[in-house]
C-alpha cells in the first residue's frame, strides 16, 4: 500500500474533526473514543552534514483498553510518497507498522540517533500514529491517537552560517575541512571588511569568532560557502568554477586528488568526496 503525504493529511484532519465532534457532543448512550497519545521529539531541527539526530517519541495510554499496531512515516524531500519505517528497521513506501499489538504504557523510546551525512538536502516531516491492533491504516475508526508531527531541515548550512551570510555576505576567504570517522565538519571563514573577523563553525555550529589584523593584496574570490559539503562532487565544483587549472594525484594512487582553479580554489577529495576546500586571493 502506497500512501502519499497529502492522502494522510487529509485523513489526519477527518479524523481529528470527527473525534472532536464525538468529544463536544457524544450521543446519550455512545461510549466515548478510546485514545492514547504518542508524540515525537526531535533533538535538533536545524541540520548539516554531520549534525547529531535522536528520534525518540513518547506514549501515555489515556483512556486506551486494548493494543496498538504503531507507525512512524517519514516525509523526504521530492518524493510525493510516505516512507514507512519497518518492524526490521529498514524503510519502505509500504504502509505497515514498525511495533504490533503494543500495549501502550508511559514510555519514551528511541527510534534513531545518528549523524546525517548522505541523505538529499531539504525539509523533513516525521509522523506517528496509534492504530488498533491488527486494523488497516485506511480504516479511520482504527485510528486511535492524534498523528504526532515533528520537522526538521537538512540543509549545506544552518540558520547560525546562513543568518551571518545575511549579514555579512559571503566570507571573503574560507576554510573547510571534513573528517569522515568523526563525522566533524569545521568551517573557517574570514572576513576582511570591517570589523575584520575570524568565524569558525563545527557542524554548522558557532564555536567562535575573533577579530584578526589581515589585509589582502588582490580581490578575494568570496564564494559560497553552501557549495562545499561531502556531498559535493568534482563535477559540481567545475559547473560552479570552470574547468580547474590543475587536477594532481596525491601520493602513489588517485584515491586522494588535488583539484585547483584560477580564482583562488584549492579542492581536496578522498575516493570522490570532498574533505577540504580552501580559498585564498589569486
């Protein structure tokens, strides 16, 4: 069964104005809904490459009597379709349940802690939802918990980079580096118009800023700083840049390279990924 992300708001939305409805007028004699609650919580919502994600969500049986089948989608950007996360814990278009016939409880659990790295840049929605036991997801009066929303961006730099960007614009020289087994990304930026300041960033994080004495002899190339992640390929840098002015091999194979263009661009890659970038006036 494969479910689009409009399909399941309009059915969110059904279904929480029909519950209301029972819950402002029930009839005399009609039981009232048995409803749980589940909420997630995200440890961060504004992500770069190498940023720190803990999915975890929350349940509280409210008036509940029975068990739950429990599903987590997730909402990924250009893909019109729901991804389900699977009782194995892979991720599929199907819709199923990642827990069954669960009695729910007062509980905090963990669906997914780890550093992003290679998924698409974009806007993320996480969803959750009790269903009775064993129920179809198409069947609404299964339905018996509100769906839990939880969003967060991934993006090449975050809100703290990008609002200083908007500030200062583009650095005039910039250093990045990415260390891979320690998923760390440490961005250097220098800016030589007053005030002159050194900004250094770990995963899109200010972790400081000091004034520097630095003048420049030439014009300094000021490139964008989003175009250098691990995602970032040769072939990008040569759309963005031109055609390099040297392309070396670094040592006795070609799983290191050197890639440098005229306007002051030195690229490093380690078997296609980017691991250092670095600007300087030409």
């Amino acid at each position: 069964m494969t479910i689009t992300l409009r399909t399941l708001l309009l059915r969110c939305l059904g279904v929480l104005s029909s519950l209301a409805l029972l819950v402002a007028q029930p009839e005399i004699g009609q039981a009232a809904p048995q409803l749980g609650v589940v909420s997630l919580e995200l440890s961060n919502t504004d992500l770069v490459p190498g940023s720190l994600l803990e999915v975890r969500y929350h349940t509280s049986p409210g008036t509940l009597q029975g068990p739950v089948d429990i599903y987590f989608a997730l909402a990924v950007p250009n893909n019109p379709s729901l991804i389900f996360l699977q009782a194995d814990g892979s991720l599929s278009t199907t819709g199923a349940p990642f827990r069954r016939n669960v009695t729910i409880t007062e509980e905090t659990a963990r669906i997914f802690r780890g550093n992003l790295v290679w998924i698409p840049f974009g806007h993320y929605d996480c969803y959750m939802l009790l269903v009775q036991a064993g129920s179809s997801l198409d069947d609404l009066n299964a339905w018996v918990s509100g769906i839990s929303v939880a969003s967060f961006f991934f993006r090449p730099l975050s809100q703290e980079q990008l609002d200083l960007i908007q500030q200062r614009g583009n650095p005039d020289l910039l250093t990045t580096t990415w260390i891979d087994i320690q998923r760390e990304k440490r961005d250097t930026w220098l800016y030589l118009t007053s005030p002159p300041t050194q900004y250094v960033f770990v995963n899109g994080a200010l972790q400081g800023q000091t004034a520097v004495n630095v003048t420049s002899a030439g014009t300094p190339p000021k490139v964008d700083p989003a175009l250098f992640t691990p995602q970032t390929t040769k072939d990008q840098l040569i759309t963005a840049f031109g055609t390099p002015s040297s392309v070396e091999n670094i040592g006795d194979t070609d799983a290191y390279q050197e890639v440098t263009f005229t306007l002051g661009l030195t690229a490093t890659f380690h078997q296609g990924t980017l691991i250092a970038a670095s600007t300087d006036t030409p």
